[in-house]
C-alpha cells in the first residue's frame, strides 16, 4: 500500500494562514494525482497530529511543513506519533533548507519588485532558540544569497536578534539604502504582519503555493516513502 503524506503544520489563528496551508496541499495532490495527503496541524487548527492519525490506514510518512529544523520537528512531531507502529510511520526531515526554497524565496522577491542586482537581502525568520534551527536559517540564507548573487543576512522576527529592523538598518548604515525583506514563513499569520512594518524597500509575501514548495513537500516524501517498509524510525536527512 502506498504511504499516506501526513503534512504536518504548525497550525495558526489566521484563517488566511490556513487556506494557505490547504492550497499548497493542492498543489502537491496536484502534482502526484493518486497519493492521499491528509492535513494535520501541531496547534490552533484541527485535526491535531493524533486525530489525523487516527483516520489514516496502512503506512505513513508525516512531513513537517516547517522550513527548519527544531523542537517541533526533532521532539513534538515523533512524541505526537509515537503510539503508533514505527514500522509504520515515518517522520521526514524539515522542509528547509534547501535550493528549492532559495528559489522559491527569491521569485517572491522578484514579485514583490525586488530588481535583479546586488543590494542587500534579510532573511526573516520566527526564531528559536534551538541552534539548529537557526544554523538551517544561516543556510537557507547562504542559499538565498548564491541564488541572487547577493548579500543575504539573517533576522528573527522573535526571541534572540537582530530584529527584521534591526537587520535592515545595519544595512542602511553601511550605504545601502535599498534593502529586501525576504519572509522566511510558509504562510500568513501573526509573524507575517509584522514584516510588512519594516524599512525595507520591498517585502515578499510568505512561500504559500508556490510550485518548488510543493515539488519539496514530493521531494521529503519520496526520500522516506521508497523503500518504507525496510527502515525503521525518523528518516535521515537529506
């Protein structure tokens, strides 16, 4: 039987967040006519990760729609499948970085009016406080300044700085006037309103639908999902 894709989200109060998450999920079903994608949220927003479980026959292979590595994806997600067989649910790495979501980042720049030159970019983030997580935001950054040939440094828009503004006008201090806020979020919510208060020139919208995230979302899945039956526990990164 063909592994169901659990997509794991990190669940919002913004209903624009989560029609967010639904339409990317449609791209995928989309993208792989056939496969059974089946949305589950880690808070806010329903079903939770077990309640969706729960409905899923045969093999499962959960991805987190997260674009770092963290808690959630090293702890919440596994303790939150962890009742099931885990011959027969598989949890995939986080969906960043990679040179999909560079791309994907950067052609919502190009949207948002970013021109094609050298000026500077902020990445911003939510933040954590787990370093792993910000050691894959360092390098979705380092992916997103080779895939403009461009500057790009790191922001977090809570916990531990720099701030998005804080950011951006250390670029303006330097003689940069004109600097882009990259939103390093998968889709609308609270994180996502406070970028649009920045100084920065031009703001890109979250990654939402765009086609290379989905392609990642497939990408995570097919990494777990072939061969599934011969390995047990989390899958390994990639």
């Amino acid at each position: 039987m063909k592994a169901t894709l659990l997509a794991v989200a990190h669940g919002t109060r913004d209903p624009e967040g989560v029609r967010t998450v639904l339409a990317l999920l449609d791209e995928v079903r989309r993208l792989r006519p056939g496969l059974r994608v089946q949305p589950a949220w880690l808070g806010l927003a329903e079903p939770s990760v077990p309640e969706a479980l729960s409905a899923l026959p045969g093999p499962v292979v959960a991805v987190p729609l997260l674009l770092a590595s963290g808690y959630h994806v090293r702890a919440d997600i596994p303790a939150l499948l962890a009742g099931a067989d885990t011959g027969e649910v598989r949890v995939t790495p986080a969906l960043g970085p990679s040179p999909l979501l560079a791309h994907a980042l950067a052609s919502r720049l190009t949207e948002a009016g970013r021109p094609p030159d050298g000026s500077p970019v902020v990445l911003a983030a939510t933040g954590s406080s787990d370093p792993r997580a910000r050691a894959d935001t360092t390098e979705s950054a380092r992916l997103l300044s080779l895939r403009l040939n461009a500057p790009v440094s790191v922001a977090y828009a809570s916990g531990e700085g720099p701030t998005p503004t804080e950011a951006i006008s250390a670029w303006h201090r330097t003689g940069h006037p004109d600097v882009s806020l990259a939103a390093h979020l998968l889709a609308p919510g609270h994180f996502a309103h406070t970028l649009t208060r920045t100084p920065a020139r031009w703001t890109s919208s979250p990654l939402g639908t765009h086609p290379s995230v989905a392609e990642l979302v497939l990408r995570r899945y097919d990494e777990a999902a072939v061969p599934h039956t011969e390995v047990n526990g989390p899958a390994r990164a990639h």
